[in-house]
C-alpha cells in the first residue's frame, strides 16, 4: 500500500513525532507532503522517510481564525491542491495528519478519487477551536474521510459530540517504541551533574511552552514545595507563544525561584532527561487529547502525575500507574509531589506498574498493527 501523507507543520510537535513512526514501516512506499520547512522535515530525513514539502507560503489560518479569514486562505490553498491532487494519484491513499492537511487532503482526495483517512490528534471542542474551524473540521471529515482515527476516546467522543460520524471514527493510540526509553545509567548520571541536579528531587515538565500547556501550574506548586524541590521545563514555544514565555520567566522571578526552576528549551535527548528526574508532571488546563510524555514518562519508569481531563484519564489510574489531579489546581499538585518526595517506596511500584502496563499497551508494533489493518479495509473496500 502506497500512502502519501499530509502535515501542515514544519516543527516537531506531538503529532508530527507520532506521524514519524506510523510512516516508517512503509519506507519508500510513502511520502510525507509537509506545508511548511522545518525541522520536523530533518527528523523525517533522519528516519529515511521520504519527505517533500509542497506549500511554499505558510498558510495563515489559526484554530481561532473565523469563516472570512479561512475563506481568504483558500485562495492561497489552489497551487498547493494542484500539487496534492497530481501526487496523490501517484499513491494508493491520503492520510491528513492534522487540520489544514485536512481541507487539502479532502479537496485532493475528490479530485483524484484517492480515499482519505484523517488522524484526529485534536479534541474537537470550543475550548481549543473556533466554531468556525470546528465545523470545517467536522463537515469534511464526514463528507469525505473514510475513517477517522482519533488518538483517545476524549478524542473521538468531541469528535461525534460536534456532530462527527460515529461510524467512521476509531480509536487508536500512539505508539513508542520502549528500546528507546531504555537509558545508560552513566549518561544520567552526566546529565544531572551538567545540569547541577544532583541531590535534588527534579520534577520534570515536557512541553512546549504554551498557555494550555499550564507551566504556571507547576511554577506555582513549586513555591508551595520545600527548597529541594527544583524543576526543568523542557520544550519551546513552537506556534508564537513568547508573551507567555515572558510571563513564566515573570513568574519565576516574582517567586523568587530562579534557582530551583531551570528553562532547557526544545531538546532531543527526552528518555535520558525524563531518567534525570524524580516525577514527572503533566499539567495542562484544556482536556489534554492524548499527552505522549504521559507515556513516555511510564516507559522510562518515572513516577507521573497529570491534569484529570481528556486523554490523560484513559492513562492514567490514579494510585496505580500514577497520579491525577485537578487541572489548574497548584495546591493539589504539590500535595502529589510532595507525597513522592516522601514515600518512595510506593511512589517506586506505582513507577513500575506503569511502565509493564505501558510497554504492552502502546507498544509501536501492535499499533503499527491496527493502523495496517484499517487501512487494508479501505483500500480493498
Ligand atoms: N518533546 C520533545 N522535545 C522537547 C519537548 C517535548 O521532543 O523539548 C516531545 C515530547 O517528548 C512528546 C512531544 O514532544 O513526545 C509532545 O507531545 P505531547 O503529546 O505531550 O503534546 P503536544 O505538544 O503534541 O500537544
Ligand atoms: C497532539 C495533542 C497531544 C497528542 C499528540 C499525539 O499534539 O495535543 O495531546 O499526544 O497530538 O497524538
């Protein structure tokens, strides 16, 4: 099966990481059409998947943009058409991995009466979307996807909720690979002395820097733990978030914590840095779709805590693989940490659990797997 695959996105984002492993196994059987250069475009490289990127504007809508705004921007979307419709009829399926892929990849798909597959990484809701961008999102996917695969339950059930078809929708979840979680103990211990964290209990947050993401979440717990407690935040803003980049940096100082909070921007070495930490916390403040780190967080065998809300809670079971709490809520979260700071032994099993559970459960071959066979209905309907 011949499969030309669909992004908007130049950077590595969690859907873009989550796109490098399904496109993989098909090698020179797929190619990955991006709508903007990049760094995500390296990383496909570095993977020997093939690559082309085929806008050469970035194209201007955002998730809030309203119905006149997307309009303008479908003038800018025919070059781009053209060239998806003339390659698509070179593979046997379009996959849309994200949103403006999915105008593009819908639009390509009737031209070239090539079947359409939507990956929905998103929890289609007003929280995260405008009405506008909602509707578009809903209305293509049921007028021409032929499956939608949603990322987590909270995903697919947005998805029916904002009038999505519920016969067309399955879920899937991401996949890891756990070999690349297992870290050297030598290159932790090198890490931690490069980033002075020897002796401390690390709470680690991996993140892009973003309002949703809830970074002020953590930094406000922080203050609320005792002196050895530090964090790392590790990720940058990807999608022109430096006003809130500015207000953490704001915050930290306000706090005076700028010795117990250290910023690490984007980073590729994730499993030796997730290693380095004590807990790891996911704090986001809109229902997370899926939260990848949540399980990265498992596979490394690190203690997690997260935001109760979205795909997190189809993660996550608070006491035996981890820990929830209530989104936006500092005082909970330091509770949890200081708890992990205390009982290591429990905190130890509940670490351990997660990572069996997780290693089955999201094992990148059985998820390989599904996708694969998913994929042949269409293809042989
Ligand atoms: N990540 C990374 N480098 C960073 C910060 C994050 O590679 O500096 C990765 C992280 O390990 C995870 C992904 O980016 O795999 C983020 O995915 P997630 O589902 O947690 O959130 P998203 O940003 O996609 O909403
Ligand atoms: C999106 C979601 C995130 C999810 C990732 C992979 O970026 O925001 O929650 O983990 O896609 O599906």
């Amino acid at each position: 099966m011949r499969i030309l695959f669909l992004d908007q996105s130049g950077k590595p984002g969690g859907a873009e990481l989550c796109l490098i492993d399904i496109a993989k196994p098909y090698g020179d059987r797929a190619l990955v059409g991006l709508f903007a250069d990049g760094p995500f475009k390296d990383l496909l490289k570095q993977n020997h998947i093939p690559v082309e990127v085929l806008a050469t504007q970035a194209i201007q809508v955002r998730k809030e943009s309203s119905l006149v705004q997307g309009l303008k921007s479908l003038g800018q979307l025919a070059p781009l058409i053209t060239k998806v419709v003339k390659k698509a009829r070179e593979y046997d399926l379009i996959y849309a991995n994200t949103q403006k892929a999915l105008v593009v990849g819908a639009l390509a798909s009737f031209f070239s009466s090539r079947p359409l597959v939507y990956h929905l990484h998103d929890i289609l809701s007003k929280e995260h979307f405008s009405q506008t961008n909602l509707r578009i999102a809903v209305n293509l996917a049921n007028r021409f996807a032929s499956l939608v695969i949603a990322n987590s339950q909270a995903s697919q059930t947005a998805f029916v909720q904002a009038g999505g078809r519920r016969n067309i929708i399955e879920v899937v979840y991401n996949g890891f690979d756990p070999k690349t979680y297992q870290t050297d103990e030598s290159d932790i211990n090198k890490l931690q002395q490069q980033l002075e964290l020897e002796g401390k209990f690390v709470v680690g947050h991996f993140s892009r820097l973003a309002p949703w993401k809830g970074q002020h979440i953590l930094i406000d717990a922080l203050a609320k733990c005792p002196q050895e407690v530090t964090a790392i935040l590790v990720g940058d803003a990807l999608f022109g978030e430096q006003d809130y980049v500015q207000q953490l940096h704001q915050q930290v100082a306000e706090l005076g914590l700028e010795n117990r909070v250290k910023f690490l921007g984007f980073r590729s070495d994730i499993p030796q840095l997730i290693a380095a930490c004590d807990l790891i916390a996911h704090t986001s403040t809109s229902p997370e779709p899926f939260g990848r780190v949540i399980v990265e967080a498992m596979l490394c065998g690190k203690p997690v805590v997260a935001a109760k809300a979205g795909g997190a809670i189809e993660l996550v079971k608070h006491g035996l693989n981890g820990f929830l709490v209530t989104p936006g809520k500092p005082q909970e979260l330091a509770q949890v940490i200081i708890t992990c700071l205390q009982e290591t032994e429990i905190t130890a099993t509940i670490a351990n659990n997660a990572r069996i559970i997780a290693s089955e459960r999201f094992d990148i071959a059985i998820i390989n797997q599904q996708i694969t066979q998913l994929l042949s209905h269409i293809t042989s309907a």
